[in-house]
C-alpha cells in the first residue's frame, strides 16, 4: 500500500499530495501567465483571469498615460503595477517591500508576490502549511519549494527581487483605488 495521495485536479489549478493549491502555466515557452498564476497561488483561487488582468493593464495605462505595451505584451507578460492594480481593485492592501524582509508575523500579511526581474517572472510567497515556520515559494513553472524564511529573505536581496506585499481584506482599509 502507498503512502501518496493523488493530487486532487481541476482544468485550472491541482491540489499537491499536502493538500496545497497549485495553479501551473502553460510549459511551452509562449505563455507569459506567470503573474495571474502567481496571484492565483498567493489567494489559492482560480477567480484572476487573463481577461481580468488585461482590464487592470488597460487602466493603468490610460491612469499612468504609458504605452499599454509597458503593462501588458501579447496578451500576457504583466507589469508589476497591472498585478497591484489586480489586487488593489479586490480589496487587498497592496504595496512594494523596498527592505527585502518577509514579516509573516503580521497576521494581517497574506503572502507577497515576487517579480524576478533577470527572469521577466513572478512567483508567489505564502505561509507553509506542511511545516510551521516555514514558507513556501510557488513557482507557476516549477511547483511549490518550502524553505526556512531566512533563506528567502537572503535570495531576495542577493537577486534583487522586486517584493509586492499582500495584506488582507480589512473593513477598516482603503483599498487602493486610482482615479483619472
């Protein structure tokens, strides 16, 4: 008899033998999905679509005056503000971690959304639920990795990770909402 339990699966997203969400993208190459399956991943819900991010990339292109190409390219290949504007508009308080530090003792912290530059990626940082104490880095491409905070906390800042912060929905936050 086997100790593994077989992944429980959707079309969109697959549950690991720990019972833990996984939203995978496409693996050949052309698909540029990587920052709706990193929030996705952060939020352990199918609910962002290609659809969805494609109407916050268009916003904060007339927002900002930029090209729409700055903020989303062929249909995918989001910007790191298309992904806030995303969370934002759902209620999250949103904001970049400039210290490289991960406070998951902030209760109120969901997770964080990493944007690695010399990659052109974005990748999920959650809570472990298989080790307290720990994290797990979700990778769209490659799976779910748990690691001690401390070690992430030393790739961030030696790879010049760019860190969006996640906090929960509260009723006595703003949501960050931007206007023309």
């Amino acid at each position: 008899m086997s100790d593994t339990v077989p992944a429980e699966q959707s079309d969109s997203y697959s549950l690991d033998p720990h019972g833990r969400y996984f939203s995978a993208q496409e693996q050949t190459g052309a698909s540029g999905d990587c920052g709706m399956h990193s929030i996705r991943n952060l939020l352990c819900s199918d609910d962002v679509s290609a659809d969805d991010l494609h109407s916050s990339a268009t916003r904060v292109a007339k927002i900002t005056g930029d090209d729409f190409e700055n903020h989303e390219n062929l249909g995918a290949w989001w910007s790191a503000d298309t992904i806030i504007f995303e969370l934002s508009k759902r209620g999250f308080d949103v904001d970049y971690n400039h210290d490289s530090n991960f406070d998951f003792d902030d209760d109120s912290i969901l997770g964080y959304i990493i944007h690695i530059p010399h990659k052109s990626h974005f990748v999920s940082v959650r809570r472990s639920t298989v080790k307290e104490g720990f994290v797990e880095i979700v990778d769209s491409m490659t799976g779910i990795e748990t690691m001690r905070q401390r070690r992430l906390t030393l790739n961030a800042k030696n790879n010049q990770w760019n860190i969006i912060s996640v906090k929960r929905k509260s009723r006595l936050s703003k949501s960050y909402e931007l206007r023309v």
